[in-house]
C-alpha cells in the first residue's frame, strides 16, 4: 500500500504519512502546536507553483492561504482548471 506525505500548512515543517489518501487532514501539528490543515503533497506542490508563478489571468494573491489551499487541492484532486473559480473579493465587508 502506498503512503501520502501531509504537511502542515501553519508551520510548513511537520510532515505526516499516512496510508489513505485525501485531500488534506485537520489535526494539532505536533510542531508548531496550531490545530492546522496538513495538506496533501500533491496539492502543496500545486499551491508553492501558483505562489512562483500565479497566473495571470487569476487573481491569486487576493485569496487568503486556506481559499489557495482550496483552489489548489481541486485543481489537484478534482480535475478542476483556473477557469472553473470565480474569484471572490472581500473588500470592504
Ligand atoms: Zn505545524
């Protein structure tokens, strides 16, 4: 059986293995001690591409990190593309 690597998305340090695969877990990270999404390494490396380069056409330094989370994992594991989101705008709420 093949095991998924997870990291924390509060710290960037704690890694965890498990045998299931999902999109992410919600656990207290053992390192930074933050109750924190451990995100799959698959949509992490998705996420750190978009942080290098964000497209141009997506708007994606307006999200907040848990909203690219969100965008990377369904472009990831839902076969999702940047055309599928509307990016939402919180100014002034
Ligand atoms: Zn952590």
């Amino acid at each position: 059986m093949t095991s998924t690597t997870y990291r924390c998305s509060s710290c960037f340090e704690q890694t965890l293995t498990r045998v299931y695969d999902v999109s992410h877990l919600s656990i207290r990270c053992p390192n930074c001690g933050e109750f924190a999404r451990f995100v799959h390494e698959g949509v992490l490396e998705q996420y750190e591409a978009l942080e290098e380069s964000p497209p141009e056409e997506f708007d994606w330094e307006r999200l907040d990190r848990m909203e690219k989370f969100v965008v990377a994992e369904k472009l990831v594991r839902q076969g999702n593309t940047l055309d599928d989101f509307e990016v939402e705008v919180h100014d002034g709420e």
